[in-house]
C-alpha cells in the first residue's frame, strides 16, 4: 500500500512547525522564532500600518516549545501527529530514535490510536515507518516495562496513554508513579550512560510511599532513593508529547502533570484552542477541508414542525443518496443518524425504532441503536458491503473515536441548542467517504432535519454548534448550512445550490405590528388575534432595519436575533455569488516550455521542478570548497557549544539527557558513516546521490581536517550540522535556480535571453476557479460590499488598507465580469506562475466582459522595485505576452506616474 500524501494544509501546518524549531534553534529564543514565524503568515502591512502578532507564551513550560496546531474536525489530526514525531526528533529533540508520549482525552480513542499505530500498511503507521523503518516500537503503558533497555535511543518508541493516567494531584498510589523492580535494569543502563547527575530533579521514595500496600517491597532505607517509576523514567528520556484533543488538557494539573515528564517539546492538536492558554502556531480553516475533499459541505438543512416528518424525510433523502451512490466507482451506503430522545420524551430509540418499522421507513435489519445498553454498533463492520445497516439510532453522542464516513444524514429529534452531542453527531455526517469527491453533487453535501419553528433558528443553532464546537470559523460559516428546499422522494439530480436565501422569519410580540407596518423592505405578518407576529425579509437585512425591530423586542433576545440576522445576510451574499449560481469562470492558460520552433504539442508546464530538468547543476563546481559560512562548533570534554554567525544558539552537555546521550555517539561510528548519515539527511530532488555524497564528504573532510573537528564533535552535533548543510544547499540551489532561470526565459528586465528554449501557453494546460475549491483563511469581514467576487468568501483581504482600496477599484470597474482574490501557497486551487525558486500567486485574477483575462498584483512603495517584484513582472509580463491579446498583467501600486490605482488599471486594460 502506497503512503497516503499529505493535504496542502497539512503540509503546510508541518512546514510551520518545522519553521518554528528551526528558528528557535537558530536564535536560541523560542519568542524570537515565534515573532519571525507569525510575521511570515501575516499578510504585507500597508503603507504606515501598524502589524501587531500575539506573542509566544512561554507559561508554564518556559523555554519547552508547546505549541498547537488548530485543525477542524474532519481534517485529520491523527495522521499530522504521526507525521510530527519525526519531524521534532529531528529539528528540535537532534535524535534519530525518540520516545514519544502520545496522551489522548479516553481509552476508546486510545484503543482505536493504537491499533492504527500498530496495523501494518495504515497510514500512521506509513508515517512513522517512512522516518524510522522497523526500528519502531509503539506500545501501551502496561507494555512499558517490556522495553529492552538497549532499545533505549535504538527504536523510536511511542507510548499511546489517556491523560487521565498521568493526571493527578497526589501521584501516590498511581502505578505511573510507583516504584517497580520493571525499571531497575532501564535505569541500571541510564546511570551508567548519563551520569548521577541528571538524577537529582527525579521523584524521590518517600514515607507516604512505604505506606502504599502495593510497595511493601520498599524498607525505610529506600528513603529519599530515586523511584525507579515510569514516570521518572520518562523525565529522563525527556519525550517528545503530543496531545490530542488539547483543549481538555488546559488545567493547572494538566500542566503540572506534563512537567514531570520534562518534555523536549510538546505538540497540541485541538479543532477548539482555549482562549489566552495556546499557542496557536498554524490555523486551518474549514474551506480548506472542503477544497480538499475531507469534510461534506454545505451542510443541507430542513426544518420540521413534528417530529414524524423529520424522520420521514430523512429516511427519503437516504435513499435518495443510495440512488446516487449506485453510480459511483467505490462502494458507498449512506447511513441516517438519528438523535432520539432520552427516556423522559416521547420519542426514545425504542419508539423510533417501532416507528421506522411500523411506517415501513426501515426494516429490522437495518437499524442498530447505539446507547450506554445498547450497544449495536459494536463488531459491526458498516464499510462492509455485506453489512444491512442504513438507520443508526443514539440518543447521546456516540462512542468516541466512532467514524464512518457514510454517515450522510443527520435527524435530530432533540433540541439543537443542546450542545455538545449535536455537534459530535454532525461531525460524523461531515467526514468524506474515501477523502475524494463524490460524482454525484448530492454525495458532496451533508444533510440535517431538525425539529423547529423556523429554518432561520435551526440554522443559527447549527452554525453556533459548528463554530464554538468543531473549529469552523465565525465568519462565512452560516454560508455553509443552506435550505434543503428540494423533494427527497424525487430521486432526480439535486441540481445547483440554492441561488436564493431562504426569507428570515423572526417572531415578535403584538405591539410590534403598528411599529413596523410599512417598514420598507419588512413584510409583517399578523397572527392569530393576540398571538403576536411575524416579520420576514428576503433580502439583505440593514443595519436601520435591525435596529427597528430590536427596538420592538426585550433586551434578553437582541444577542439571539441579531445573529439570526447576521446569518441571513451571509446566505443572502453567498447566494449572489457566481460560483454558487454555478456561472463558469474562464479557464487560465498556465504558462509552458518548450523547445525553440518546437510545437504546440511540445509545450509542457512550466513548473516548480522544470529549471531541474533542463539546467545542470554541479554541486561541486557551484562550491568547489564546502564550507558552512557562519556556522562553528566548540569542544570541550563534555560540553560542546554551537554559534551561528558568532551567535551561540546552542549549549548541551553531551550527557544532558539520556535521548542525547543514547544517540550520541556509536561506538564504531567512522567517518564514511557520518557522511552516509548526512548524505541521506540532506538529500533532494534537484542533486543525485552521488554529487551530494561527494560534497557532503568534502565538507565532512575539510571540517575535520582544516578546522580541527574532532569525528567524536561532529558526530554528537550531527544534527545541528544536518540543519547547517540544509541552510548552505538551499542557498546554493536558489542561486543556481535565479542563474538559470534568467539564462532560460529573461532577465530582470524582461529582455528575452538567447535559449533554446522558449514560453508559450498551451490548451491542455490550463487552471480553473471551481465552486467549492476555494481554501479561503482570514476571511473579509468589512462592511464594504463587494458585488463581483467569483466566491461568497473572499481570502484574506482586510476592511482597509492599499489592497482593500485596489479591490474595491477592481470590482468597480465595468470591464470586469468577475474577479477572485486568489490565495497564496495553494499550488492545487490558485493560479500561479513559475519563478526561480517558487510560484507567484498574483493578488487578484479577473475575467472581464470582452473575454480577455486580467492579472493584477498589487506591490506596496517598499517593494516596488525590489528584486522578486522585478521578476514577477517580468514573468506576469511574458505570460501576457505569450496570450497574444487574450490576458493582460498590471503590477500597480499606489500612485505611479500620477495615476490612482482606477486609473493604473484603466490605463493597463488599454482605456
């Protein structure tokens, strides 16, 4: 089985990470690092604005990094964490084999974690395996005493426990603490590899110890002796930690329990980080799971006034999906979850049982009820083709760690504002079937019926539950959660999204009626004599208009109305939005390479990897003497020092702690060994194995033999020496890269070079905006309405500022049918156009009324003129060119030759 690739935002939350510990390392302050990394992922400040970045903070672990990574449900944490062990024993811990303690919220999950890390072929396991082959060892705590202590620094081993094992405020009585003659031999071998010394922090016998009946072993003499405890031993391996779920693990014995294990880093993965008590390092948002084809977006919701309706229709749109999914390649049964009532309702599991029988909606085969006695789902396999089940009844959420992804609907019987058991089962209906979208449109949606008055109520406890419980941002959520208007028992094509908003219905007492009557835009609705009653809109909603209809209602429900409104007018913008309309937006031509005189068939895409394939780099002819400018090692008999640039980043004893020490230095290790070993650490598609062994062992020799490095100093640094050589490779290959870059296209100043070969754009390779591939982060949140944006969302554009007054521009412009705001770093849903060393993702791509294509990016006074603007124009430039007539490129800024950014672009479209 092949590893399974990561998504781009999973890629890009380790590339963060592995930022973030490089630059500590290389400053040698955590803050420091945290600073650079926040600076890199905040958008370019306008002229005189002020960029303010939360601070790293470094309570209650000091100078550990703990940092958490925000992934929503549905986005794969698991397999990130099995990705970040290796990652941190390598950038941060400079181990080849770490301990790893991996502590998750339950035994349910536990269990499930383990089996994955254990199953030969998952990818978890894939992971771990790809870092460390079968030197991998992962294991509970009732197999911890089973470690070999020679596999100490051999393995990489990973400990898989709940929380709750180690959390405790008296550690007396608790086995993890206890002392056990299992250990004896582990810290027999320590001792003897690090030294006294590292065991003086260690916890000690003591007296409420010798009164534990489950260590009458120990006699008064034992007093004040290290505990040779589980525990104890992991302070001394100093583990890398990975929390699961870690927002159940922001108490102050949380922290003090992680601080007895003196971690070397702690890693936190949360859909929902505590305020004011994370360090939020890398931030996904739940558009980018959905461009990814993780999660089932929208969320289709119907309301329904009685209950026997909402099962009903559930149960019809279920099999209309079934219908849908007869057509698909991979076998699919889509799944109802019903939420029945507890036994103080009508409606309990038993009842709603009988109904789906009685109503011949299910038959018997086909239900399980899943509750704390009934326990159905348990030995059943629903990904079975063989397996009947279509209709799961629970009354609470189901078993943690449960996950089927061909759960599709959602009928809630209770009241969704109920909280945390309506947002576990919708996040069981969102998750993909095989991570791929779905033929079908309606395979691409999750469905939920409810029991309320109106859709505007549900939809707003829905999105309440999706952003305070699931990770989804408060901004461009309720777009996602739409009226499923359609007829289930019609088993046609669900068609396009809505292109219309449902109208806001909002109850209000009998006075209102004289207040409003004849409020532009609201449509009041009497009830029944002294019932009150209605007012509705179906189109955006104003602020006047709000205000007029607070005024009519007490204080105690503008919180609740105010967001139903608010709601409303989301939907009501996302409707107009041409990708929900289902309007095409143009394809892009991507700009190719291909030989001189050569044809249009001969024309391949110009890429990250092109400059590889048709320049050659010599390694040793670009560093004929491998050096590491900057970067010194000092030796001293147990203590070795590493500066950068005459900087000390690093100070460690080499017995500091027994992950250091037990990989420190092999006995036989030579220095062909440490060639080999960094040869494979530094390798790289753009040098074959043999140029990289060749300068790695000119480097190696000229370190040890012209600056006097011992083999013994080399080896124990070997990892900050890795990170060093990675630094100089990156720099010689960018210059190499912008060398023949220049030599293959044109120079800075878009003079084309004599090459043999030449741009050109080409049919079969072109890039396409598409509804639903929009990994929008940061979303606008102004109050400026923007008209022609392709998508309902728009990335990261701020409510002022120089690129907000150049978007504005653009949407007024009557030459422009519709614009995007394209995003950065996504190589699988922007456009983009090659430069020496990455892509260029311009700021706004529009397609106008005549057909043409319009490329703006937006470049600020400071960076102007620099040396990536240059090319970025000029490869924008060449791409335009290449379009003979059907694009223009415009690189604006804020005043140029007299000209406002309307008129700049006036100017480029030629009027």
């Amino acid at each position: 089985m092949s590893a399974l690739q990561l998504k781009t935002y999973q890629a890009q939350a380790l590339a963060s990470l592995a930022r973030l510990l490089r630059a500590a390392l290389n400053t040698g302050s955590l803050a420091a690092a945290w600073a650079i990394e926040m600076q890199r992922q905040t958008p370019v400040p306008a002229a005189g604005e002020r960029v303010i970045t939360v601070p790293y903070r470094a309570e209650p672990f000091g100078d550990t990094p703990c940092v958490c990574l925000r992934i929503p449900t549905g986005g794969g944490k698991t397999l990130l964490a099995a990705h970040a062990i290796p990652l941190m024993a390598r950038l941060w811990a400079q181990v080849d084999f770490p301990l790893a303690l991996w502590l998750v919220p339950s035994t349910t999950i536990r269990d499930q974690t383990l089996k994955a890390l254990r199953q030969p072929g998952h990818p978890y396991r894939q992971a771990l395996e790809a870092a460390y082959g079968q030197a991998l060892t992962v294991l509970d705590l009732d197999a911890a005493p089973t470690i070999a202590p020679q596999d100490m620094g051999r393995k990489a081993l990973v400990l898989v426990a709940t929380m709750q094992s180690f959390r405790v405020r008296q550690t007396q009585g608790r086995n993890v603490y206890a002392f056990s003659e299992d250990f004896d031999a582990h810290f027999a071998h320590l001792r003897a590899s690090i030294g006294p010394a590292a065991f003086a922090a260690l916890d000690k016998v003591s007296a409420d110890d010798l009164a534990d009946p489950g260590q009458t072993f120990l006699s008064t003499s034992d007093l004040g002796r290290v505990k040779h405890s589980l525990a104890n031993l992991l302070a001394l391996m100093r583990p890398l930690v990975v929390v699961d779920e870690a927002h159940n693990a922001k108490t102050d014995t949380t922290f003090e329990t992680l601080r007895r294990f003196a971690p070397s880093a702690i890693l936190e993965l949360t859909a929902t980080p505590v305020p004011r008590k994370t360090n939020v390092l890398h931030s996904v948002s739940a558009r980018e799971l959905q461009a990814e084809d993780m999660i089932k977006l929208p969320v289709m919701l119907a309301e329904h006034k009685a209950w026997p309706d909402a099962v009903r229709d559930a149960v019809l749109r279920r099999r209309h999906l079934e219908a849908e999914a007869a057509h698909e390649a991979n076998y699919l049964r889509p799944i109802v979850l019903f939420q029945a009532q507890d036994k103080t309702g009508p409606v309990t599991p038993e009842a709603l049982r009988q109904h789906l029988l009685t109503e011949k909606l299910a038959t018997e085969v086909e239900i399980v009820i899943a509750t704390g006695d009934q326990r159905g789902l348990d030995g059943l396999d629903l990904f079975d083709p063989a397996c009947p089940v279509r209709h799961v009844i629970t009354v609470e959420a189901l078993k943690e760690g449960w996950d089927c992804s061909f759960a599709y609907v959602l009928c809630s019987l209770q009241n969704v504002r109920s909280g945390k058991d309506v947002e576990q089962l919708l996040g069981r209906v969102l998750r993909m079937p095989y991570a791929a979208r779905r033929k079908s449109p309606a395979l691409n949606r999750a469905y939920a019926h409810v029991v309320a008055p109106s859709f505007s109520q549900a939809a707003t406890a829905l999105v309440d539950r999706m952003v305070q419980g699931m990770g989804f941002e408060a901004l461009g959520t309720a777009a996602m959660v739409l009226p499923d208007a359609g007829t289930p028992d019609m088993f046609g094509d669900v068609g396009p999204l809505p292109s219309t908003p449902p109208t806001l219905t909002l109850e209000l007492p009998p006075e209102a009626i004289a207040a409003l009557q004849g409020e532009p835009g609201l449509q009041v609705l009497p009830r029944e004599p002294g019932a009150g009653a209605a007012v509705s809109v179906s189109d955006e909603m104003s602020d006047a208009q709000l205000a007029r209809v607070l005024a009519v209602l007490p204080a105690s429900e503008h919180a609740a109305v105010s967001a139903q409104v608010r709601q409303h007018n989301e939907r009501v913008v996302a409707a107009r939005s041409p990708a929900q309309r289902g309007v095409p937006f143009a394809a892009l031509p991507r700009l190719c390479l291909g030989p001189v005189g050569g044809t249009q068939a001969e024309l391949h895409l110009f890429e990250r990897n092109t400059l590889e394939e048709v320049i050659a780099f010599d390694l040793l002819c670009a560093d004929p003497r491998p050096a590491l400018p900057g970067w010194r090692l000092v030796e001293q008999s147990d203590l070795f020092e590493i500066y950068v640039n005459d900087a000390r980043v690093q100070l460690r004893q080499a017995q500091e702690t027994a992950q250091l020490s037990l990989n420190a230095v092999p006995i036989d290790a030579t220095e062909t060994d440490l060639v080999l070993w960094l040869s494979t650490a530094l390798r790289r598609p753009a040098l074959t194995d043999d140029s990289l062994r060749r300068w790695v062992a000119a480097l190696v020799a000229r370190l040890r033999h012209e600056q006097g490095l011992s083999l013994t100093g080399l080896l124990r640094a070997r990892h900050a020496l890795a990170q060093a050589a990675t630094h100089r490779l990156d720099n010689l290959e960018a210059q190499a890269r912008k060398q023949g870059f220049e030599q293959l296209m044109l120079d800075i100043t878009g003079t084309p070079q004599a090459s043999a070969w030449s741009v050109g754009l080409s049919p079969d390779w072109q890039f396409r905006y598409t509804a639903g591939h929009y990994p929008a982060r940061n979303v606008y949140a102004g109050r400026w309405i923007f008209r022609k944006h392709y998508f309902d969302v728009i990335h990261a554009l701020k409510s002022q500022g120089e690129e907000f007054e150049c978007a504005k521009a653009l949407d007024g412009m009557p030459q422009v049918l519709h614009w995007v705001r394209n995003i950065e770093q996504q190589e699988q849903f922007s456009f983009w156009l090659p430069t020496a060393t990455d892509y260029f993702y311009p700021d706004f791509v529009a397609e106008l009324t005549d057909g043409r294509l319009f490329i703006v990016e937006y470049k600020g006074d400071a960076y102007a003129t620099n040396d990536d603007s240059r090319e970025k124009r000029a490869v924008g430039e060449a791409w335009a060119r290449a379009s003979e007539g059907k694009a223009v490129f415009a690189m604006i800024e804020r005043l140029v030759d007299g000209l406002d950014l309307q008129s700049q672009l006036q100017r480029a479209l030629g009027a």
